[in-house]
C-alpha cells in the first residue's frame, strides 16, 4: 500500500487544485483526502504536482520499418521521462498498420520493450491509399482502438462514406486530419506575408475548414463516431461548435506545437519547425488557446513525429515535417499555466481526461478505482532544454536551446514506477 503524502492534487473531473494525500491498493487508487493520511509506506511529494498520467492521443513510433529513428522501447522511455502513461500510437508507419496481422506484430513489441502502456490506432484504408477500406471489424477484435489515415486525406468522398458507414455500424472510432488535400499539397507554410517574404509554398488556412466541412457533412450522413486530429485556424472553429451543438459525436485535438509556436518561429527556414499543418498565425495560436480553455477543442496531444538528421537537414521546402515531442509535452503544456491562459486542471482534461474518455479507457482521473498511472511535476522548476539528452532516438525538436518550466519528478504505470528523475 503506498500513500503520496503532502501533493498537491491536479483532478481534471473536478477541475480541483488543492493539497491533500492519496493512497494505492496495488494497480489502482483507492482514496484520497485532505485531512492525515492513513499509515503505510509513505512517498512524500514535497507540495509539488500529482495528477493523472498523459495519455498521449497520436504518437508515431516507427515500427514497423524505422526503428532508428523510433522503437517502442526508445519512445516508452521518453514518454515515462515526460509523464505519459499511455501512448496512442499512429499507424502511418513504413508499412502500415492495416492488418491484424501487422497490429498483433505491434501490439506484441509493446508489451515487450515499452515501459508504459501502449495503444494502437489502425489505417482506415489498406496502405493508407484511400483506396479500399480495412476490415474495421477484424482489427476492432485485435485490439485497434481508432482508424485513421493520418495525414493521407481520403480524397474519394465514397469511400470514406463507405468506410465511415461500415465504422458506425461495428461502433469504431474514426480520426480525421481536417485539410483539403489538394490545396495543402507539398505546402511548408501558412499563406501569408510571412510565407510570402521567405518564398515559401504555402496553404491558406482555409483548406483546413475545407477539409472540416466535408468531414462534418459526412459525419451527419453516417453518424459516425470522429475525433479531428488537429485544428489549427480560428476559421476552423465555428464549424466545429455548430457540430457540437447540433449533437454530433464529435471531438477535436490540437498539438501541443500549435498551442506554444506560430509561423514566425520558422525564422529563418528552421526545419525542426516545419511540422504538419504548418505553423498558424499568432491569432490563430490564441484562439486555439482559448478554445481548449472553454472545452471547444478537447484534446492536447504531442503528435510525436521523430525525423532523422538526414530528413531535416534539408532546404526547408524539402525537409521532412513533424517534431518530437513527448518528453517536451508537459514542459511546453506549462507555458500556458504560466502565463495565466490555461489552469492546471484545465491542461489535464486535455492532457488525460479527455483522449482516455475517447477511446473509453479508465484512466486520466484521481477517481477511485482509476488505474494508478500518476505523474509527479514541479511546474516551476526550470530548465533549458538540450535535445542531446532526450531519450526519443530522434531529436527534431523545436524547444532545442529554449528556456523552460516544469519538470517530472516521478512516473508511475498501475502503481509501478516508470521513471524516478
């Protein structure tokens, strides 16, 4: 039985913040309180942060095919490293995941070399070609929790009709990437003067509301069960709200990139910030800001792409896109509680709550009952972030050299700890 005494408690269902004591029965949390803790083997967290482990909706690890830049085991470390407890993992991978065959392959990786827990998510079309749907019903029975061609838009709208009706009748979740394909393609910035000054190739923000409408409207044809991978455009907002009230089953993500960075970061034509969608404008940022604040847009995620030396180190128009980021998600999350935009409770409903409600898992809370999968921080600790020292094998991160708050203290995965900094 152990018992984290003097924490302070970060609970997202009761948007509470408050000093108290919890204790563990073995894999899951059984109380917790405010008053004198019961006896038992004590950890005392010194008035610093205890909340529910990230569950982190959209990792990419790159097995099969590239397992140098990520393996399961190398990720596993960075995400307990950066207190995710579960990661979702993405099936845009070498050969994607898009068989029960290849998810049973994955899924047994997991179980084997990560220190946390893992999910997978499938391709919703064979080879990500959006050609031929997956056999939905197969790889619900072999553990696939969500279908997603990632960032391959299906541009055949029959066939995502087919496949999101035949999602809705075996009760599977499918994840959208809201952008029109023909106008984002080969675009590394956001249209604008700033693309325009630096010559860039450049999408307009509208192609992502474009993208949203048609989904949405085939989301009132089907019914389907759909969560936005990304929403990056204040124009891209109202819509979404509209779905939401008309009583749609719909939900939206941002990644943590697009929260914290706008499209001047790129400077001058640095690639660890070429991620995908491009950087927005810094009205965009705020809104995104805001509408996680108001519950609009539900989750946070990292969206972890690990890029080799050799993909990035390329003229920008070139280089590949994506950051990693799953040891830098909480650091980067915290600068929004700093500058007074986002609570701590607020940041873990999108962190936790939320992508575990989702994909209906039981964690992301202080109930109990919950899974013990806990993350202990000191948000104000700080630190300058050195991406030779990230565990992740790649290290294409745009937080290199920046000045940070937060640290993990400790990690714990049903009551086994992970990672002890």
């Amino acid at each position: 039985m152990t018992i984290f005494t003097n924490a302070r408690l970060i609970d997202p269902e009761a948007q509470s913040d408050e000093i108290g004591w919890l204790r563990l029965d073995g894999d899951v949390i059984a109380e917790r309180g405010t008053g004198t803790p019961p006896e038992g083997t004590q950890i005392d967290c010194g008035g610093k942060c205890l909340a529910p482990g990230i569950v982190d909706l959209g990792v990419k690890v790159s097995e099969p095919g590239e397992r140098h830049k990520e393996s399961f085991a190398s990720a596993g470390r960075a995400a307990a490293a950066g207190g995710v407890t579960t990661m979702i993992t993405r099936p845009d991978t070498q050969s994607a995941i898009d068989t029960p065959e290849v998810l049973e392959f994955v899924q047994r990786r997991a179980a084997t070399d990560a220190a946390v827990k893992v999910k997978h998510m499938s391709a919703l079309t064979k080879g990500r070609d959006g050609r031929e749907m997956v056999e939905i019903g197969f790889l619900l029975d072999a553990g696939a929790v969500a279908f997603t061609d990632c960032d391959h838009v299906v541009s055949d709208t029959k066939v995502l009709q087919r496949a999101l009706t035949y999602a809705k009748s075996c009760g599977a979740l499918v994840i959208g990437h809201p952008q029109d394909p023909g106008l984002s393609k080969g675009a590394a910035a956001t249209s604008g003067k700033f693309a325009a000054l630096r010559g860039l190739p450049s999408v307009s923000p509208m192609a992502e509301r474009m993208g949203l409408d048609r989904d949405l409207a085939l989301i009132e044809m089907t019914g389907v069960s759909y969560h936005f991978d990304q929403i990056t455009t204040a124009r891209a907002l109202p819509a979404l709200e509209r779905a939401k009230q008309n009583g749609f089953d719909v939900t939206a993500g941002v990644s943590i990139h697009h929260l914290t960075l706008n499209e001047l970061d790129l400077g001058n034509y640095r690639t660890f910030f070429k991620v995908k969608p491009p950087l927005r404008s810094e009205d965009d940022r705020l809104a995104m800001v805001d509408a996680v604040a108001s519950g609009l847009i539900d989750v946070i995620s990292s969206m972890h792409t690990p890029q080799d030396e050799e993909s990035k180190r390329l003229p920008f128009e070139e280089a590949a896109s994506g950051a990693v980021a799953l040891e830098t998600l909480l650091p980067a999350a915290l600068r929004l509680y700093h500058a007074g935009q986002l609570s701590l409770p607020q940041l873990f409903r999108a962190m936790a709550l939320n992508p575990a409600k989702r994909l209906g898992l039981d964690s992301g809370r202080l109930a109990e009952g919950a899974p013990a999968d806990l993350v202990l921080f000191d948000p104000d600790a700080p630190l300058i972030l050195d991406r030779f020292t990230l565990r992740s094998k790649s290290k294409n991160t745009p937080f290199d050299g920046a000045r940070m708050q937060g640290k993990v203290l400790g990690t714990w995965v049903d009551g086994q700890q992970v990672f002890e900094s």
